[in-house]
C-alpha cells in the first residue's frame, strides 16, 4: 500500500466514542507509515491522546462563533479549515462530529464519517423529518464513511440520502491495549456483577434497563456506569427506588478508565434505542466479556454474532431481555477471538488506506 497523508477534522477531543476511534484509526494509520494529522475546531481534550499524534487546534469554534452560528460563520470557519487543509495537501481529509461547517468544503477526496443512525433517533414525526432533510442536505453527492452496515442502509433506504457513495468501514480495534489498560489498578465491586457503561442520556434506556434487570429475579449486582445531565441522573435514582433496586444497582458514574470495570463484569448489557456501532460492546468482546443488547438500529446485531445473537433482543421485548440476563446470570458464554475477529485492526485499516 502506497503511503499516504491522512487529515482527520473533528470539533474536539471531548470524552466519547467517536473521538476515541477518531484518535485510535488516526494513530493507528500513522504506525503502519503514513502521514497522519488530526485537526480540532477547539481546544478540549478529554482522552488520552497517542504519543506521537500530531494534533492542531484550529480555534474556529468559539463561545463567539457558537453564538451567531449561522451559514456564513460556518462558512468562515470552513474557509479557515480550508486553508489549513490546503497548506498540508493530504490526499484522504476525514470529517467528523463537525459536518455543519466542514460541508462546506468541495475537495475530491472529502469524506464525511457518520457514526451513528439518525434514522431511529427520533419519534416526533416533525423532529424525524427535519433530521432526514438535514442528513440529505449535509451528504447529497457526497462521499460517506458509515460505521456500520446497518448505517449504510438506513442512510439509503429509509433516510433516502443519494451520496456519491456510502463505504460501512468499521471502527478499528486491537486487544492489547485493552487488556492492559484493564489491568490498571481500580476499585472494583467485591462480588461478580453486571454492567452498563452509556451516557445517562434518554436513548441510552435505562428505564428499559432497570425494568428487565428487576424482572430478571438475578441477585447479581448491576453496575450502571457514565454521566449525564442532573435532572437524566435524577429520574434513574427515582426509577431504581421505585423498583426497590437501592440494594443491588450501584451508580459509578464516569470512569476515565472503564476497562477493569469491563474485564470483571459477568456481562455488559446495552439497552438504548439507537446506536451506530456501538463501541463498549466491542471493547467488552475484546476483553473477553460476554454481552446483552437490545436489537436497536444499527450496530449490536452485526456485533452480537454466532451464539451471542442468542442475547440480541427486540427493544420493546423488556421480558426478552429480562431472560436474556437471567440466561447470562446462570452460564456466561465464553468470549473467542472469532467473536471480534472483524474489528481487529488487521481486517479494517486496509479498507482506509484504499479511499
């Protein structure tokens, strides 16, 4: 493969899993001999950032800028952007988190990464169509990097974007750095217990969580791990009261290392509504952690492979799901590299340096 120069754009470096990946695919590009940048539109970092990762802040996104966004401050900023851009020459600029402003840029070898699907995210019909029409403007004959097949699809048939092309590229992984970041010192609870590690957001579910695990009848504890607004973590303290939970779900909060949390759990469940590939379902396969999911658009049913699809349960299905945990309580599966096998570095860099 012939060396290239990779530019990444992303709004900042913020705790979350598009910016983990983002930083993970940059460093891991840069390693295999190419030259890589990342660009940010403001200075806030929250991960570790990669040794050696060359990282430029551009300082288009400001309190400023955010103030009076309007088309022609998002066309300020992607002129600064623009020039940035056009003073390294790359031969591949990958977008992400900032595609308000950086649609604005006409280069041939632009392309937008889409880590999620807009598709299920909305149930007000009027909020739905506005979301469809705002993906349709952002991507019409555009070229898009999907992070999952089932985002691809649903760009195409229910979105009905017409991109110049959608590519699904999963998110690259490797084991080893997980295993060792799972054996950092951490205090963990005494006994086995289930985990969830998700934004205390409303699509992340947690009622639906709570609701199974009660109905479930496990006595293993249930870890629920992130942070939110105060009013989210509010109505999941009054819900876990109500359900008479106080004395078997234990709110962590947000761990900045989650890993040996991850590799000590029995399971992790996922129960949101929506997802594009989700990323802690991954990291636990690769920690050898077995996992529970809702089959919510898009990612867990391509991650949830094998016998493991025997734990993917309809969203609206909380008895399914409660005997999914019950199922898990009493004979976890044992995780195999043939259970991750398609995320592994070695399957997905080579789909980036083809673009």
């Amino acid at each position: 493969m012939a060396r290239k120069r990779f530019a990444f754009v992303i709004e900042d470096l913020y705790g979350g899993g598009a910016q983990k990946s983002l930083l993970y695919t940059a460093d891991q590009l840069r390693q295999r001999g190419h030259e890589v940048i990342v660009f940010t539109l403001r200075k806030l970092i929250e991960h570790r950032l990669p040794e050696g990762l060359p990282i430029e802040n551009l300082g288009v996104v400001t309190s400023v800028t955010k103030a009076t966004s309007t088309v022609l401050t998002e066309k300020w900023q992607a002129k600064q952007i623009g020039e940035a851009l056009d003073a390294w020459q790359p031969d591949v600029v990958i977008s992400c988190s900032c595609d308000k402003i950086t649609r604005h840029l006409r280069l041939p070898h632009l392309y937008f990464w889409v880590k999620s699907d807009v598709s299920a995210k909305f149930s007000d019909p009027k909020k739905r169509r506005r979301a469809f029409e705002k993906v349709r403007r952002f991507y019409h004959g555009r070229q898009v990097i999907a992070v999952s097949q089932g985002v691809k699809e649903n760009l195409e048939n229910v979105i009905g974007l017409n991109a110049e092309r959608i590519l699904p590229i999963y998110n690259p992984y490797e084991r080893e750095p997980f295993v060792a970041m799972a054996a950092e010192p951490a205090e963990l609870p005494p006994t086995n217990y289930f985990l969830c590690v998700a934004a205390l957001e409303p699509r992340k579910r947690h009622d639906r969580l709570l609701r199974a695990y009660a109905k479930s009848g496990v006595e293993t504890p249930l870890v629920i791990m992130g942070k939110g607004r105060p009013e989210h973590e509010g109505v999941i303290r009054e819900q876990i009261e109500e359900l008479g939970l106080e004395s078997r779900v234990i709110l962590a909060g947000y761990h900045h290392n989650p890993y040996p949390w991850i590799a000590q759990a029995k399971a992790v469940i996922l129960t949101s509504d929506a997802e594009g590939l989700p990323r802690v379902l991954i990291e636990a396969l690769l920690l050898h952690t077995p996992v529970i999911s809702t089959d919510c658009p898009s990612g867990p049913r391509e991650i949830l492979t094998q016998e493991l699809a025997g734990f993917l349960v309809a969203p609206e299905n909380e008895k399914g799901l409660a005997d999914a945990i019950a199922r898990m309580d009493q004979a976890p599966i044992e995780i195999q590299e043939r259970h991750y096998r398609q995320f592994l570095k070695e399957t997905v860099l080579p789909q980036f340096e083809a673009l």
